[in-house]
C-alpha cells in the first residue's frame, strides 16, 4: 500500500520572511478517498455524478464539500480528508443527509442567523397519533422488551411536546382495530426496506425519519435493527441507546433538520447516552426551533394547556452525578483514580481499560456511561480470568490487536480470528541487552508517519505493517527517552486529533504535537478532569484544561513558545539566506 506523507514547506518570501505551512498528514489511500467521496454524496454536501451526462465530482467540488462538512461539524477546515475527518466519518450517525432542501432553501439558511435549522415542513394540527409497528431484535437488544420500547419512545416524544401545544397518543392493536397506524410509525428494519436509506447493520447508520407533510411515509421513523439497543446507565456498552436516537428523530420527523449547533440533540453524529430520560429537556437552540414551528405551549391561568402525562418508567436505574463519584461501587474500578492498564483510539473512539472493565469516551469528548462495562461482554475470544490488559491498537486495515502478557489477539470488530492467540515472539522484538521482549507495555500507529511503535522497559521498536507482512525495522531498539517531553514508561499511548500523540502515565497526560520526537518541555494534563469528567486535578496541572478538541488543537500562546518560535525562525531564516548566497 502506497503511503504518501508531507511535513512542512518553508517558503521565502519576497520581503525575506520565512513562512513555514504545515501541508498535511499522510494522504487517505485509494479506497479512503472513493468512500469519503460516496459519505459526501450520501449526506447531501456532493451532488452525486451523473453518468449519462459524464459529470463527473472535480478536485475542486470535492474541496469545497469537505470545507462544508468540517465547518458543519465544527472541525478544521481543511478541505482535505484528513485523520480527524476520516474519524468522524466512521462515528455512528442519522441516516438522513445534513444538506437537504432546495438551493433556494439553502440560500435562505445560509443567511438565517439562528442555529437550529427548520425545513419548513410541519403538521397542521397539535394533537398526533403514533404507532409501533415492530420491535428491536430479542437476540441484539434482549434488555428492550416491547413494553419498555413503548415507554421510552412516549419519553422522547414527551420532550417535544413539553415546550410546545403538541399533544402525541398511542395507538394500541385492539379487537377493532388489530392494524391501525398513528400519525408516526415507528419500526425496526434491517438492511434494505423499500424507502431509499438501506441500514448497514452494527455501527454506521443507525436510523432515520420522514419530515411531515401528505405523502405515505411521512413521519416514519425507522432504527436499525441490527444494531444492540440499549437505555439508560446500563452495564451493556457497545450498545447504543434507543432513547438518545429517538429523540433526534422525532426532530425530523417534526419538521427539524441536522444543526451544526453544540450542544443539540440534532446534530447528525450519535452522541452517546444524554442522561437521566425522564428529566431531560431540550437543549436552547431545540426548543427556540421546535417552538418556532408549533409556538409555546400556553401556560395562562385562564387557557392553560395541560402537559401530557406519561406513564412511569419501571426500574430506571438512576444515574450517577455527572462530576463526583464520592462512594463508587467497591465492585467497580474508580474511573477517577487513574492508572490504566491500557488506553486505544479504535473507531474514533477512545477506550480505558482497567482490570476485567474498560470506559469508552466519544469523539465529542462525552463519555458514553459513567459506568465501566465488562470486556467480556463486548470482545468475545479473550481469557476467562481476565486481570488486565496491557495494551490495544487498531491497526490501519481495522483489526484491533490486544496484548496480554507474552501473547496477543487479533480480533475483527469483537471477534477474535482463528489461530489465536498466538505468542508475542512472533514479532522478533528484543531487548538491547539480547533478550526476548516478554510484555508490551503500550503501542500505537503514529499518523505522523503511519508506522506502528511498540514500547517496553524504557525502549521501542518500530513496525511497518503497510504491506501483507509486518516488518521490523533495522536499527531498533531504541532508547524511549529520545521521546523527550514525555514519559519514556508510559501506560498507554494513543494517536488523536489531527496526528498528535498522545502519551498517558498516572493521573496525567502529554500532548506531543505531530510532526517530531524532540518538543521540549510538555505541560501534562490531568485524565480524570479532561476525559473522565470528574472534579479532581492532576498531580502538576496549574490550570483547568479543556476537554481534548477532535482537532486536537490546543494551542499554547505562552511568551516561552512565542520566543522558541521567534528562535527556529531565525535559524531557518540564516539557513535558507546562507543556501542562497552559496547557490
């Protein structure tokens, strides 16, 4: 597999100043590009190519489009499928395009200054009837009898219907009635079922629904059946929760489009559980634009319109404070406390592993539960006495590897391959004193450069797994602490954002910018309060950081970096008038 990569490109300019442009990352290989091109097209941001009058998407089409997606997503805009892009495009979301309507609509939104996005479309009467004309698969989400599906969907209709006149009834089968359908119909298909959005099964889309008006399908709101649905704090990760979905998608099935605002419950990307169901509300700009379309529900003493009432959930477990976690199950490992065993960006995501538990933070930066799950539970073929794992990567054709001890795991999404484990000799890994490496310790795929670096005992090695075999390469292994900065025995290292590596210990993390090992000093930064959401700093941290950006920008406009710059910028600067003078 070809591998293209840039670094920099220093330009002189006519006035004699040194730019320095950071171009990009490795560039997406062949078969990346051709499925950014199709995700572009499926969600409404490229026209899709018309091959009766050979229109074909140009470079420059596509640029703009992926300009569109970024800045709709809130990423840099790069115009380039870069590694945070690519990421985002592989995070579970709504089936329905982000661009929809009209260029004339379009125009109009473009101008429009409020943040939720309203497509014009909506029912002409308050009071909406609904239907539930099939239920999740038994076998993929076993905790989700039929009854307790009812009972979150009337919650996620009752969101809406709390700041707004709209009133939503169910329509049960009865004797007189065994067929009758609401208003909504809201079913369970898989794969492809006759209305233009085929479902990809686990992951991917996730489901979809009609905007109102007279046509037969309007208000249909369809979830993927083969994905594990789930509710609420449960143990069950690795499953996705009906309620946060069905909220998103009876938005569109009222007349709201996908919004670029954060927060919103209708930005296209899954977000992860959104919280207690039976007490949350809309956020700002969902209610400004819900009420925009229907208006407020009247609260006068004389005309009052009476809420909705809606049945008790039955054994909601209650979940935990957002911030503390004062008395944690004794069972359970402290998300606060730190010390993991292993840490990996697999999917976009990022997973902490801790003993036999492991949380999974969301590219938004939102963990999907307060809760640890069970490995187990998600990655079938690992050891039944499971005590830790040492470390997990993705490699770049997708498989996850997990180490443990002196053997490792390749695994196909949660599935282990056949043949394994097998013993981590294979790699021909050893130690500068002769020996045969017996534990790894962390590795990651640096998208600096796209090779894979193994650490152990204060060395690494480095692998090129882009052709059919892994290869070792000559000259390794070498001492960790050319990595300077950072710890040179980390826990875990993950590679983020737009290529930034990521290196964990403790309590704490560092930031290593892309594009060299030798950065200087790197203020680390405290786990608990940026990734697990809890009020307890680091060891060292003098401030509170922000919760790691997607991008992975996160500029230091310090005086000390603006004089190191100022210092490499003089040196270049001598370096390229001295390359002149001599040419």
């Amino acid at each position: 597999r070809l591998v293209m990569c840039y670094n920099r490109l220093l330009l002189v300019s006519g006035a004699g100043l040194l730019l320095t442009i950071s171009i990009g990352l490795c560039a997406p290989t062949a078969d990346q590009y051709s499925r950014g091109v199709d995700w572009l097209s499926r969600y409404g941001y490229l026209p899709p190519p018309d091959p009766r009058t050979e229109r074909l998407q140009t470079r420059e089409g596509i640029q703009k489009a992926l300009r569109q997606m970024q800045r709709f997503a809130g990423l840099e805009e790069t115009g380039t499928l870069d590694h945070a892009t690519l990421s985002l495009m592989k995070t579970p979301r709504c089936s329905l395009p982000d661009i929809v309507g009209t260029e004339d609509l379009r125009k109009r939104r473009r101008k429009r200054k409020k943040r939720y996005a309203l497509t014009g479309l909506s029912w002409k009467k308050n009071d909406i009837t609904w239907s539930v004309l099939s239920y999740p698969s038994p076998s993929l989400s076993p905790s989700l009898h039929p009854e307790l599906v009812d009972l979150i969907l009337t919650y996620a209709l009752r969101v809406w219907s709390n700041p707004t006149p709209l009133n939503f009834q169910l329509l049960r089968p009865s004797r007189n009635h065994p067929n009758q359908e609401g208003d909504f119909r809201v079913s369970f298909p898989s794969s492809y079922h006759e209305d233009g959005y085929p479902f990809d099964g686990r992951g991917g889309t996730l489901a979809h629904a009609f905007f109102p008006g007279t046509a037969d399908m309007a208000g249909d709101t369809h979830f993927d059946n083969g994905e594990s649905w789930s509710y609420g704090y449960g143990d069950d990760i690795g499953t996705t929760d009906l309620f946060t979905v069905a909220v998103h998608e009876f938005g569109h099935a009222l007349g709201l489009s996908h919004t670029s605002s954060n927060p919103s419950i209708m930005r296209p990307y899954y977000q992860g559980t959104v919280g207690d169901i039976q007490s949350y509300t809309l956020p700002t700009d969902d209610r400004l634009g819900i009420q925009a379309i229907y208006g407020k529900r009247r609260t006068s003493a004389t005309h009052p319109t009476p809420a909705p009432t809606t049945p008790k959930l039955p054994f909601l477990p209650s979940p935990p404070s957002p911030r503390l976690t004062p008395h944690p199950d004794p069972a359970l490992p402290d998300r606060c406390e730190g010390k993991y065993d292993a840490i990996a960006n697999i999917r976009g995501e990022v997973f902490f592993f801790k003993g036999a538990f492991f949380w999974r933070a969301q590219q938004w930066g939102s963990l999907v539960s307060f809760i640890p799950a069970l490995i187990h539970n998600f990655w079938v073929g690992l050891p039944l006495r499971l005590d830790r794992i040492d470390t997990v990567y993705e490699r770049s054709d997708g498989h996850i590897v997990f180490f443990i001890g002196a053997q490792y795991w390749v695994f196909k999404d949660r599935a282990s391959l056949p043949g394994y484990p097998r013993s981590l000799e294979e790699w021909g890994m050893r130690t500068m004193e002769g020996r045969p490496l017996e534990r790894v310790e962390a590795v990651f795929v640096w998208a600096h450069n796209g090779k894979t670096y193994v650490f152990s005992g204060g060395e690494f090695w480095r692998f090129d797994e882009g052709g059919q075999d892994r290869k070792l390469e000559g000259g390794y292994p070498k001492m960790a602490s050319l990595w300077t900065g950072v710890p040179s025995d980390p826990d875990d290292i993950i590679s983020w954002g737009d290529g930034d590596a990521y290196f964990f210990k403790d309590t704490s993390y560092w930031v290593l910018k892309r594009g060299g090992l030798d950065q200087g000093s790197i203020t680390p930064k405290s786990t608990a309060v940026d990734w697990m959401k809890c009020m307890v700093g680091g060891p060292t941290p003098t401030h509170l950081p922000k919760m790691p950006h997607p991008t992975g920008r996160d500029c230091d406009r310090s005086r000390t970096v603006t004089i190191q710059a100022s210092y490499w910028l003089i040196i270049v600067s001598v370096s390229v008038l001295l390359l002149v003078s001599v040419c």
